[in-house]
C-alpha cells in the first residue's frame, strides 16, 4: 500500500511541475556519424538546445579542423514568423550559394508528441548563379524515450530524400 502511495505522490509531483523547466530537448547533443547522413564538407556536428517558457535558442555548430560555423536561432514558439539574420548557409558551404531576400530565415517552431518533438518550417531565399530561389526546410528534432538521442529528420525543398541525423547527449 505504500509503495502504491508513494508512486502516487511522484506521479502527482511530475504533473505539477512547471511547463517553463525547460525540455527534454534541453542540453548539448554530438552527431553520430555512422548513423547519418553524410555532412559533406564538415566533420563534426553539436547542438545545442535551451528552452524557457515560450523561447528556444537552437545553436548548432559545425566544423572542419580550425573552420566553423556557428548558427544561433532564437524562437518564440508563439509567433508565427520568427526572423532569424544569416549570413550564409552553412549547410551547403560547397555549393556558392548565397544568402539573398532579407537576409533572414524566416521559421515557425511548433512542440509536438507533448513536447517531444520541436518542428521548424523554415524558409529562406538563397542567390544562386541563375537568380534567387526560396528554399523551404522542415526540421523535427524528436528525442527518445529515454532521452540519450536526438534525431534531426530535414526535409528540404532543393532535394527528395530526407537528411537525418543521429545525435547523443553530449557529457561536459
């Protein structure tokens, strides 16, 4: 009968907590090569993820030897349209292309799976040699069950399969 109180009171004690406390996403994740898709020019892949309240802050960081790149995306989960200055896109650093439109990305960051999966419709416009070109990319990030991987599922407008990428919960 106790046992049966006190798993009660933790399950009680869990629906309380407050929504702001962050997600299960929360916290630095290392790509898994092996289990990806190819990153081409770059070696390593880490993101980071924060979460407070409505606001995410999404920092991925990509790298070859000394070069990298590092990406900051600050969203309201809120808002339909957060605007989001680039310099470049570093996805396709081989590629030439361009940042052109604004100069911005512009995305959507929804929670789905109760706060399992945080999806981003993103888009931007990218000069290429033939003229500017929208390109439109929706991101899931979905962690585990157990919540040691995270797996980034990128549908992109400029191609017809899936990019996925494994990642495991970076330790300091």
């Amino acid at each position: 009968m106790n046992a049966r109180l006190l798993l009660l009171c933790s399950v009680l004690c869990l629906a309380a907590a407050p929504a702001s406390a962050g997600s299960r996403l929360d916290g630095r994740w290392q790509l898994v090569p092996a289990r990806s898709s190819a990153l081409n020019f770059w070696k390593t892949f880490q993101i980071a993820i924060a979460t407070e309240g409505d606001k995410v802050v999404l920092t991925r960081t990509l790298a070859y030897g000394d070069r990298a790149a590092r990406e900051v995306f600050e969203l309201d989960v809120t808002q339909p349209d957060n605007r989001v200055p680039l310099e470049w896109w570093a996805d396709n650093r081989y590629m030439g292309l361009y940042i052109g439109g604004d100069g911005a990305k512009h995305a959507r960051a929804t929670w789905l799976d109760d706060g399992r999966t945080l999806r981003l419709d993103s888009t931007f416009v990218v000069t290429t040699q033939q003229g500017e070109r929208t390109v439109n990319i929706l991101s899931d990030y979905k962690v585990s069950l157990a919540g040691d991987e995270l797996t980034l599922i990128e549908l992109r407008s400029s191609r017809l399969q899936p990019f996925v990428y494994v990642f495991k919960r970076a330790t300091l």
